[in-house]
C-alpha cells in the first residue's frame, strides 16, 4: 500500500493582523502536489497577502502553514527552507537594472545554493529558453519590454527549481498588449504540473489552467470550485456581483 503524497499547501486557522485591521480571517485552506489555484475577489480582500505569507514575505499572527511538509508557525520558523521550495513573480518585475537578465537569473543559485557559475549560468539559459526569450541574455532589464521583464523574473524564479510557484498579479503592471506573452508562458508551466498559486483578475486564464477557482473578500474564502462550476453556478450572491462586474 503506497503512502499518500503530502499536500504541496496546508494552511490551518491562519490569521494576519496589520495593526488592528485583519487582513486574513482564520484561513483553512490545501493545494495538492501539482495542482493549480487561481485567487480572485476585489482590492483589498487578502488575496496578495495569503499567497505572501507562504514564504513568510508576511508574517501570521495564528495558525499553521506547511508547505511541502515543511511547518511555518507563527514566529516564521524554517523560512529559509520554504523560500528554497517556493518560487514567486510579483506585480512589478524587481530585476537588478545593473545585472544582465543572465546575471539577474544566476544570482539566487550562486548566492544560496552555491551553484557553480558554469552550472548556474546553464540552467539560466535553459528557462530563459523555456520563456522564449534566450536572445535576451546579455541585455540589461532597461532594454526590454515590460512582458519581456516578466518573463525574465519568471525565468528568475525557475532557476531555483521550485516546487511551487506563486504569481501575485504578474500581469497588472503590463500594457494589454504585453498581457497575453506573460500569461501564454504561466500556461506552458502549468500543463507541465507546476503546482502554482496565482494571484489574478484574468479570468479566462482561471477557466484554461485553474483546476479550483478561490474567490475572497474581506480576508476569508467566500467561495471555491472547479472553474466550469465557479463560473457557471456561483452559490453567493457577493461571487455573482464580482463576476458580474468583471465580465
């Protein structure tokens, strides 16, 4: 008899305060190993700062998180441990505008896994390939595209070899038309298994990748399900008035 796979999440009665306002509200919440989990709802619901408190980016006042069977507590116990399993793109590309995109990529390898340059250096060629833009190595962030920016932050973030990726809005920052390249590429990730968690208001991106759609507002899980069932039968009426608005 097999043993059953540890889920990649597990998040019990996790509650964040910022001063007296509280941001998360007793969250329960597990990702299996390679599954794929969009998060909407509107500004200020606690998406961004469920997924933060992942890699303890935010500290939580109560409960537990286990990642990859890794326990944080409150207090951010094995943090480093964690930010070696778990890769994550933000809102805004935060490259190193004096490093190359292959400096920006080798950087975290060479300074926390001591990686060997040559070693770094192949791997970063390798997901620069993967995100389509391989030509763009020696070039400095300045000269690049804002899609292609976020390509090179997603390329960052693979060079760890996470476990599990965490996109918080990854496409907000970008014209409309930079949108699609960003997204096509978090497509590709997730039909090879990446367990990701994303941060998003594209909603056709939930329907074609997410395999649970989460909505929040007010720092607690309202409702979730499968993509045909969230979109197509919300239960509340607070998930039919945010659809409703972004459609």
């Amino acid at each position: 008899m097999t043993q059953a796979q540890q889920p990649a999440v597990e998040m019990r009665g996790v509650t964040k305060f910022f001063g007296a306002f509280q941001a998360l509200k007793s969250i329960d919440l597990t990702v299996e190993q390679g599954e794929r989990i969009v998060i909407c709802g509107p500004s200020g619901s606690g998406k961004s700062t469920l997924i933060r408190t992942l890699n303890q980016l935010e500290e939580i006042q109560d409960g537990t998180i286990t990642v990859d069977g890794i326990e944080l507590t409150a207090g951010g116990e094995n943090v480093a441990k964690v930010r070696r399993e778990v890769g994550m793109v933000f809102q805004q590309f935060n490259l190193f505008p004096h490093l190359t995109v292959l400096q920006n990529c080798t950087l975290a390898p060479l300074k926390t896994r001591r990686a060997d340059k040559a070693g770094a250096e192949a791997t970063a060629r390798k997901y620069l390939e993967r995100v389509k833009i391989p030509e763009q190595a020696d070039k400095f962030p300045a000269q690049l595209s804002g899609g292609q920016q976020q390509r090179v932050a997603i390329a960052r973030a693979l060079c760890m070899e996470p476990r599990i990726m965490l996109f918080d809005e990854p496409t907000s920052a970008l014209d409309p038309e930079m949108v699609k390249e960003v997204l096509d590429t978090m497509i590709d990730l997730a039909r090879e298994g990446m367990t990701m968690l994303c941060v998003t208001h594209e909603m056709d991106f939930a329907r074609a990748v997410a395999d649970r759609v989460i909505f929040m507002e007010q720092g607690a899980i309202i409702e979730e399900g499968p993509p045909a069932e969230f979109f197509g039968n919300p239960k509340s009426e607070r998930l039919r008035n945010f659809l409703g608005q972004i459609s």
